[in-house]
C-alpha cells in the first residue's frame, strides 16, 4: 500500500506565489501518471494540471501559464508551482497518483487561501 501525502498549501496575497509538494510513502512505487485536483466551495473536484512518467504535461485551461506541475521521480515528488494567485485559485488541492497498473491514489489534500 501507499499514500500521497501534499503540502506547500497557506494563505497569499493576490499576485503572490506557492509551491505545493506531494510525496509518495514508498520510494519503490512510482506512478504512470499524477497530477493535481482541486476543489472550491460548493464546486466539483477539477483537473488542474497532469503529468505522466515522461514529461508531458496538461493544463486546465485557467491555470495556463501561471502554473507548472514537475515531478522528480528519484525523491518519488510531485510539484505544482503556482504563480500569478488570483482570490478564484482559493480551493482545497489535491495530489491524484495512478498505478501502472491503474489503481487510483489521493492525498489528503492541501488548502489554498488566495486573499484579494
């Protein structure tokens, strides 16, 4: 068994910046892909940015150039750096990690407070 563990979230100005961490617990069991959900008050869980074991990427939309998702596979770490912060950012992320396999794991969730 494993679990995803994110971190990084917090309260920043409008403008400001965060960088949101999400570990796995075993370094022996990697990923094909991950990526980063969010989830607003009274809104639906939605896709902010994937990656797979290589290095393409994906992005919502309304986060297009303001964030970038990486991983370092050696540390078993997913990235989600996030630029530009706007008061619509406010939401509670969360780290998405699929098996090879395709089992489907969650962190537990990190808070984004963007004050305006």
């Amino acid at each position: 068994q494993v679990q995803l563990v994110d971190s990084g979230g917090g309260l920043v100005q409008a403008g400001g910046s965060l960088r949101l961490s999400c570990t796995g617990s075993r370094r022996d069991f990697t990923f094909r892909r991950m990526a980063w959900y969010r989830q607003a008050p009274g809104k639906q869980r939605e896709l902010v940015a994937g990656i797979n074991s290589g290095t393409t990427t994906n992005y919502a939309d309304s986060v297009k150039g303001r964030f970038t998702i990486f991983r370092e596979d050696a540390d078993n770490t997913l990235y989600l750096q996030m630029n530009s912060l706007s008061p619509a950012d406010t939401a509670v992320y969360y780290c998405y990690g699929e098996s090879h396999y395709g089992r489907v794991y969650w962190g537990q969730g990190t808070q984004v407070t963007v004050s305006s």
